[in-house]
C-alpha cells in the first residue's frame, strides 16, 4: 500500500514516517488477492540482530480453515527469516515448542541463527479473532539474548529461552488489521502497541438507489463521532486530527477503491498518535504539526477495510 502514502506526500500532507512506510509496504498483496473473511493482523517492530537494525513482523490469521501465526525478519542488507506455525486443533503439542531459521542471504553479513519460542496452551482467543488476548508468548532469541516478546508471559518466554533479555528490546513502529463489512466496519484495537484497546467503528452511507446522491463516512472512536466526511466522492482521501479521551490522534483515509474500482482492494485507513508538547494545546495542533511543538510519534495503526458484496 505504498502508493497510499505515496499520495500524501505528493498532496502536501504530513507524511508517514519511514516505519510506516515500511510497514504499509508489504500490508495488501499487489494483485488484492487477499482472501476475504480471513481474519489477518500484524505488529511489526524494529530490533537488532546480528548487528543490524532489522524490521520483525509478527502476523497472526486464521479462517474456517486454518489458524497460524508467522514470525518475519528483514533488513536493509537483504538478509531475511521467516517461521510460520499451523495451528491444528488436532496437534495439541505444536502450541508450544521452538524452531531455530537462518538469517541469511545478507550482502556484508554471515548467515545468523535465530530461534522462535511460543507458548499458546493456555492462550485465551476472542471470537474469530486470530490473535490471543492473553496466556501466551512469541519470543525471538538471537546471539544469547532475547531480543522480542509478544505477549503478557515474558518471564515465562525468558526462562524457557535460558537467557537474559537485551539492552536494547524491540521496538512497535506499526499495527495492521484487517476488517471486513457491507456498510459498516467495526475493530478494536490500539494506537500504540502496549496501549489500551479502542473501539473503531468506520461507517460509509448514501449513493441512492443510482448512485447520484452523496457518499458520507464517520469514523467513530470510543462511540464518539471523531471523523464526518461529505461529498466523499470529491473527499476520498484526507487526513484530519482527533481528540479523545485526552489522547490526541491524526487520521488519514484513503476510500478510492471503494468508491472507483470493482471492490478488489480495500481502502486503508491510517491512524498517528500525536505527542503535545507543554506549550502546545488541542485547539492549536493544526498550527502545532507545522511550527514543530506537536509531533506524530513512530508508531501507525493500518486498518485495511474489505468490501464484502
């Protein structure tokens, strides 16, 4: 979904930061061949392995079919590693255990090791959704040291890993959910990785019968209208700051293929945290994104919205 962010930068909006460049790169496949009803999320993160900065994504999915989760590791030297794990219900022992994947392919590096943990026995999973909200781990050990945890366990993911945790831990700079629905798109989630959960709730209405009369959309937050857009056949994309529950939030949207394609791709919406500084307040954080006293923090939320006929 680069050529959304693409677009911001050309239209003179404040652009993504280069974390979330990176992590809306790979959130769609190119082709939309995404399949629909299967529930995908992902937290990506920024660590050091093998002496490198490299990009880790955890992604979860799961459908009728099949439950997985997936860890990726990538960098700006080409080296990557990737381990996926199918969750049958069948295969109790597979919700534990280890497996060790090479770094490699890398153009200055040596192939590294890397080993990921998990513990999901006695993980607690909401209805359809693909992720645990708790009784878990996904660790990630490099070089002696653990350099991610997902999930509330981390103690029990450190003892089992046999080492102590890094100075310097993974970072969150990016979220991406999927969302399903006709007219209406509802998902909880948070702004900032270790944050509290957020009811999103994004509504498209209006058209007529011929499609003559005005497209509207809200994007609720919380049950509360944070976001109006009229006449969204001329306003498919834009960004706007929201202010709730004394957190500050910048919205960006892009609905085009809604609106102007056959339905294979869906729209993207981006959500920045903002930082305020001591001097600035909610009223002035349009002046305060351009003279500096505010500022968006590394970390996107992607809500990738599908269309269902």
């Amino acid at each position: 979904m680069q050529d959304h962010v693409a677009y911001m930068h050309r239209s003179g909006e404040q652009p993504s930061p280069s974390s979330c460049d990176l992590a809306a790169a790979d959130g769609v496949p190119a082709n939309g061949h995404h399949r629909p009803g299967k529930a995908v999320t992902a937290s990506v993160y920024r660590a050091k392995i093998a002496g490198h900065s490299r990009v880790v994504t955890v992604s979860w999915s799961r459908d009728l079919l099949s439950h997985a989760f997936a860890v990726a590791i990538s960098g700006a030297d080409g080296a990557a590693a990737e381990c996926k794990v199918e969750l049958r219900p069948w295969q109790f022992w597979r919700r534990a255990g280890s497996r060790r994947v090479e770094l490699g392919g890398g153009a200055s590096t040596a192939p590294a090791p890397v080993r990921v943990l998990w513990d999901l026995r006695r993980a607690r999973f909401g209805a359809g959704l693909p992720e645990p909200r708790g009784g878990y781990y996904v660790a990630v050990e490099a070089a002696g040291e653990v350099v991610l945890v997902q999930g509330d366990m981390r103690k029990d993911a450190l003892r089992r890993a046999a080492c102590a945790p890094a100075e310097s831990e993974a970072v969150p700079v990016a979220r991406r959910e999927h969302v399903f629905g006709r007219r209406r798109f509802a998902a909880k989630a948070r702004f900032h990785d270790q944050g509290a959960v957020h009811d999103i709730a994004i509504e498209c209405g209006g058209g007529g019968e011929g499609g003559d009369a005005d497209m509207e959309m809200t994007i609720g937050i919380d049950g509360e209208e944070a976001v109006q857009v009229k006449h969204l056949q001329w306003k498919f994309r834009g960004n706007q700051s929201v202010t709730f529950s004394r957190a500050k939030v910048e919205v960006y949207w892009d609905v085009h293929d809604w609106l102007f394609s056959a339905g294979t791709r869906p729209a993207l919406f981006i959500f920045r945290p903002i930082v305020l500084s001591s001097s600035s307040a909610p009223a002035g954080m349009a002046a305060g994104l351009l003279d500096g006293t505010v500022s968006t923090t590394g970390f996107c939320l992607y809500l990738y919205a599908w269309k269902l006929d």
